[in-house]
C-alpha cells in the first residue's frame, strides 16, 4: 500500500523537556511500548508528521483511538521536542499494536530496549506502595556515571564554586522518583567524598532543602508553524543585527560569482497563489524531476504541494527571505530555480 508522504501536518511541538517526558511515559504506561526515534530539521518535521499520520494516523483524539483499539486496531502517537541548544527537534513514535502485529517499521520494545532521552531512561521500579512495578525516568547509567564523576572531580580540585553551581542544576531535575532516588545518593557520594578529600573541620556545601515531586502539568509549546516563525524571527533580528558585518561577506560572493544573486533580507509576504503561473509551472517541473531521482513516483499534485510549502518558507540560502518574493524577478527564479538544483535528495523523498 502506498501512502501520501507529500502531506504537511501543523504537529504540536513541546518546548519543555518534563512535560514531554510525562506525556511518553504516559503513552508507554497506556501500552504504546513499541517504538522508533530520532531527529529531524524544523524544515521536514511537518511532512514526517504528515508520512506518520498517512500511516498510522497519529492524529486521532483520545476519544478516537479508544475506538480503534475497540475495533482491534494499532493507535499511534507522534511527540516532538525543541530544545534551546539543538537546531533539530528530537520525535518519538510509541505505537500500540492492534489485532495484527505491524512489520513496516523496526519497532522497539520498551520493556526491553529502554527509550532514551536527553540523558535520561524510562524504566520500572518497584515502590513499597505500589502492587505492581511503575514507569518512571532516571538518568541513564552513562549520564549518572558522568554527574558521579564531575561532582568527585570538583571536589577533590577543590573547584567550590563549580561544585555548587553543579549542585543547583542536578536538584533541578525533573522530579520524577526514578530521579529522586538518584540524586539523593548523589548526595550521599558528595558527603562522602568530600570527608575523604578536605581537612577535618571544613564545612561541606549547602544542598537545596529538597527535591520537589513532578506534579502533573500541561503540555508547554506550540505549532511548528509557530515555533518555524518564531526562529525565523530570530533569523531575521540577526541578520539586522548584524547587517555591517555581512556586507564585505556579501560583496565577496558578489565578486567571486557576479551572475548569482546574492541580495539581502527581502521582508515581502507575496502569496503563493500570486506568482506569476508560467514560473510555477517551471519550478514544479523541476520538482517533479527531483522527486524522480528521489524515487518517489508521485503526481503532479505531490509535487505542487511540496513546490507552494517551499515557495512559503523562507530559507537560509536567500538570506531568510521567501522564495515566493524571490521570484519576482527573472534573477530571482534563476535563484530559486539553482537552489532547487542543489538541495540534497532527501529533500523531495
């Protein structure tokens, strides 16, 4: 069966790393145990998200896949995170599978390959009040192993001021009790090692008075549409920020290749549906053929809705700007139409 892989879906996209973490949890405790996960470009996240939803329709409501499981059949969710140090998003899809195992994805098993991430694990453990095990985060081993180490380093260099600040940020972690547990034998270890390491008498750091619980909070973000505004805003008050220093960077590729067209910021908001058809035609044609190479056999309509989210979606070869203000111009679509030319493969697959 062949699905539409050419849809883009606007995905909610969470910008705070604990309620992204309680929302997974939640989905593995609820059965979504398999999974896969990865990374990917703000650029091609709505269209994974659309592939997604083509094949396992990770857009249903709660209600809507309560249904589907009724009826025996797989439910599915997408979850995106943006984190301030990383250009991509993380994704992760848990899948629950229905009367019939599902084959087309190298689907994970939670309850044995752990899902990870940002250095930490969702595991099951046991709790004195609890009559069966529970899912809850921890630092995985590697990222333990390496608090365990900075914390002994510090000590033992006698680095104090490095020691507390490492301190306030590890009590800041989410406060979930797989967490908890941890970072109160971190604290153990720090006792520990600091009567090993300093002179009778010297008094050991301060710790926060305590840890506090993760309570259940909503989910934190917004759209990708949103969040693709938001950083091309961003973009954008850099480029005027420091428009100075581009210039002579500008005036160097004006000379060293003086038929390319390299201009600054256009800040139009010409509509897609206004360019000129012939010039839409012709980009579509060579979109048609990109996506050839790309293996994908698609239609003429494929290739349209992928050309007007391009044209839309101001890029960072023509300065931020949008290819549908670039075209406006015959220099302008000799611009857009080389850019097309040289995006990677993967772009149009």
């Amino acid at each position: 069966m062949k699905h539409d892989t050419s849809q883009f879906v606007d995905h909610f996209v969470f910008t705070k790393k604990a309620p992204f973490m309680q929302r997974v949890g939640d989905l593995v405790r609820s059965g979504h145990t398999s999974y896969i996960q990865g990374r990917v470009s703000v650029d091609k996240a709505g269209f994974l998200a659309g592939k997604f939803e083509s094949r396992f329709s990770i857009c249903r409501d709660n209600l809507e896949a309560s249904r589907a499981r009724r009826k025996g059949l797989s439910t599915s969710r997408l979850i995106l995170l943006e984190q301030k140090a990383d250009e991509d998003l993380s994704w992760i899809l848990l899948h629950r599978h229905g009367a019939e195992l599902d084959r087309s994805e190298k689907w994970r098993d939670a309850l044995k390959d752990r899902v990870n991430i940002t250095g930490f694990e969702l595991v099951r453990i046991t709790k004195p009040e609890e009559p069966k095990p529970v899912w809850t985060w921890r630092y995985s081993r590697k990222r333990h192993d390496e608090i365990r180490e900075e914390f002994i380093m510090l000590i033992r260099q006698r680095r104090d001021a490095d020691l507390e600040r490492m301190i306030e940020t590890v009590w800041r972690t989410p406060g979930f009790a797989g967490a908890r547990d941890q970072v109160k034998k971190i604290k153990d270890l720090i006792l520990s090692e600091w009567r090993r390491s300093r002179q009778v008498g010297q008094l050991p750091p301060t710790f926060p008075e305590r840890m506090g619980y993760l309570r259940r909070i909503p989910d934190v973000g917004a759209k990708l549409s949103a969040v693709r505004k938001r950083r091309l805003a961003a973009g954008r008050a850099h480029i005027e920020a420091n428009r100075d220093a581009l210039t002579p960077v500008l005036q160097a590729r004006r000379e060293e290749n003086p038929s390319s067209r390299w201009f600054e910021f256009l800040g139009g908001t010409t509509p897609v549906g206004d360019v000129r058809p012939e010039t839409l035609s012709l980009l579509q044609a060579i979109v048609e053929s990109r996506m050839r190479e790309a293996d994908r056999h698609l239609g003429t309509a494929d290739a349209g809705r992928w050309l007007e989210s391009f044209l839309d979606w101001p890029q960072p070869r023509f300065m931020c700007s949008r290819p549908a203000d670039v075209v406006a111009c015959q220099e302008g679509v000799a611009e857009v139409i080389n850019g097309l030319v040289s995006l990677p493969a993967d772009c149009f697959a």
